[in-house]
C-alpha cells in the first residue's frame, strides 16, 4: 500500500493545507474546511484501486487556534519526554 499512500499524500502538494504521515494515516490541517475537503477528495481520487476507504474525522476548535503538533507538544509537556518509545534509540 506505500505506493499509494505516497500517491495520495502527493496529492496534498496541490492545496493550502499542512499534513503529517503517521504509520495509521494522515493528518491534514487547512484554515478552511472547503481546502480541507477539497485535498482529501483530491487524496481519495489519488489512490488507485477498484475500492477506496477515506475516514475524516474534523476537529473544528473553533474557542482558540491550535494545531495538531501542539497538541501533541502538550502531552510531551505532562510527560516531561517524548510522546513514543525509544526503542529505536537504542538500536543506533
């Protein structure tokens, strides 16, 4: 599936929005919902494939701007770390 998955996050390029690739999918944040849906349409139809599945889930916190990665950076705050093993630190 790594080739697709690349053909649909290549996709992304063509649209003002911002996106991360995680192992389990990819998040994409935009200003506007419309460029929102818009990319992730333009993702789905990317893929090649007799059959498709697109799950989108929005987070519209519309009392404060807040990205994705801080919110992440806020768990990673409580934690006083990273917010994953590091298992692949001690394989170097």
């Amino acid at each position: 599936m790594a080739e697709e998955v690349a053909k649909a996050v290549d996709a992304l390029e063509e649209f003002d929005v911002e996106y991360e690739t995680t192992p389990m999918g990819t998040v994409i944040e935009a200003a506007d919902t419309g460029e929102l849906f818009a990319a992730a349409h333009a993702a789905h139809l990317a893929v090649d494939g007799e059959r498709v599945s697109t799950f989108l889930k929005v987070d519209d916190k519309r009392t404060v701007r807040q990205e994705a990665r801080e919110k992440v950076d806020a768990v990673e705050t409580h934690l006083g770390r990273e917010a994953r093993s590091d298992h692949d630190a001690d394989a170097e």
